[in-house]
C-alpha cells in the first residue's frame, strides 16, 4: 500500500523505543486476526533469535504497569517463543477505534488477514465507532466498494464463513452464494463447491440455473484453468463481478457495477481519475 500506518491515520507516534518486559504487555483485544500460522511464526522466531527485535511494536497504556499491543502482535508472539523476556516498543496514547484501525492496517500491510477477519473488523467499525463505509475505506487504504462487498459476506452462513475464513473456498464463491435467499440451499452447494472443486464461475451459473454439468458436454467446452484463475483474481482485485470470455484470438472482459458510485471505486482501483 506503499503508506506507514501514521501517514494512513494521520496521527504522530511518539519517537523513541524502549525495552518493556513481555510479561507487562497484553495482546490486542481488538486484533482482527485470529489465526496464526505456527509455521510463520516459528521462522520469525528463529530471525528474533539471530537478530532481535529490530522493529518496535506499538502499545498503549492501560492499567500501573501494563500495556496493551497496538500493532506487532506477531512480533508479540514469536518473542514469546525465541525466549525473550523483554522487547523494544513505542509507547503510544490511543483510544479503542484507533486501536482497531491500526491493527487492520498493519494486517492489511504485512500478512494479509482472512475477508472475514477484515470484515468481521469494519463491521466493529461500522457499529460500535459509527464509521460510514466511505471512512472505513479512507482510514484503511481500500475502496469503498471493497469494504461494501466484505461487509456483505457476513451475510452468509456460519458454515460459509468459516469456509472462506480457512481458505476452502475464496471470496469470490462467497459472493456468488449471497445471490441465494435460503441458507441451507447455500450450505448445500458449499458442500459441492469442496467436494467437486467448482470455479467461481460455474458456481454463479450454477445459482442463475445454469447447471455446471450443461458446460462439459464436449471437450471444447471446458473452461480453461488458467483464464479462470484470471477472471478470479481480477474480480477479488476489483471487488466486482467480472466475465472473462475467450476467442480464437483474443477475448472480451466485462465488468459489473450496479451504481454510479460503484462505477467510481472501479475507475479509481483501476487508476483511472476522470
């Protein structure tokens, strides 16, 4: 994102790092991720045991004493397993929202949450800070149209939810599923999603009518693996539904949007200012 995370709030950290002990510091209450790979964490730690600390969490007093994390909870963590008792932080006045923000930022800048962690963490945002989606999206460096289609899949199934949320399936089958008003209809096709490995695209058709099965009745007709992954990615990048349609040569993209300011956000992710 190219932006530190007081350009992207901008507020002022206080300058200067000083060693608090880990048994005085507490994780992030608000912290939007909540799953860490044991593996990741194991290697930074091993880095922690050869070289330090050698970037400063962020916290906040909270109690005589203590301290809670800011920004830096995987730090937070893999100090704890390279055996430290003592790490360097910049101690730093925040209030419960700003908090939050950071912590999505820094999640958004190194190790990319999970869409329902992100979601999970606009919605705390949205209700408890009263903050409109346009600042949501201002404050962490996204579209609106992205937060809004986030935001959305919390709309789905648990079951749904929490198979995005491990990577089962992507957000993109998600947003292909809310077009269906009976969750057990999209538990159901969850379910054949995992089972038979379907395409984003055969999914939607699947949920207009348009059985998978009807696209394979010849070999021509089988999508090609690599141009899906393509139309996947474009549409994850964009936040919108997007068709890919290849031909002898060439092809033709068609992307979706369903109001002026949707149009807005797809220029502006796009690059394009009018």
């Amino acid at each position: 994102m190219g932006k530190g995370l007081s350009q992207l709030l901008d507020v002022e950290l206080e300058p200067g790092a000083q060693d608090i002990p880990l048994s005085q510091i507490s994780a992030n209450a608000c912290q939007p991720r909540k799953r860490f790979d044991d593996g990741s964490l194991e290697e930074l730690a091993q880095s922690i045991r050869e070289h330090g600390v050698i970037q400063p969490l962020i916290v906040r007093p909270t109690t005589a004493g203590r301290y809670e994390i800011i920004a830096g909870e995987r730090r937070f963590r893999a100090a704890q397993l390279a055996g430290l008792r003592s790490v360097p932080v910049v101690v730093r006045n925040a209030n419960a929202q700003t908090t939050l923000e950071l912590a999505i930022i820094e999640n958004v800048q190194r190790v990319d949450i999970s869409p329902i962690e992100a979601a999970n963490a606009y919605a705390v945002l949205s209700k408890e800070f009263g903050l409109t989606q346009e600042e949501i999206a201002s404050k962490v460096g996204k579209s609106r149209t992205a937060v809004t289609n986030l935001l959305r899949l919390l709309k789905l199934p648990n079951d749904v939810l929490e198979a995005i949320d491990d990577g089962r399936i992507s957000e993109g089958h998600g947003r292909a599923l809310l077009a269906l008003k009976d969750p057990s209809h999209a538990v159901r096709l969850l379910n054949r999603i995992v089972e038979d490995g379907l395409s984003v695209r055969q999914v939607e058709d699947m949920v207009a009518g348009r059985p998978a099965a009807k696209r394979s009745q010849s070999p021509r007709s089988l999508p090609d693996p690599d141009w899906e992954k393509v139309r996947d990615r474009i549409s994850e990048h964009l936040g919108a539904n997007v068709q890919l349609n290849r031909k002898k040569r060439g092809g033709r993209l068609v992307i979706e949007f369903f109001s002026d300011d949707e149009m807005e956000s797809l220029l502006g992710r796009m690059g394009l200012n009018f």
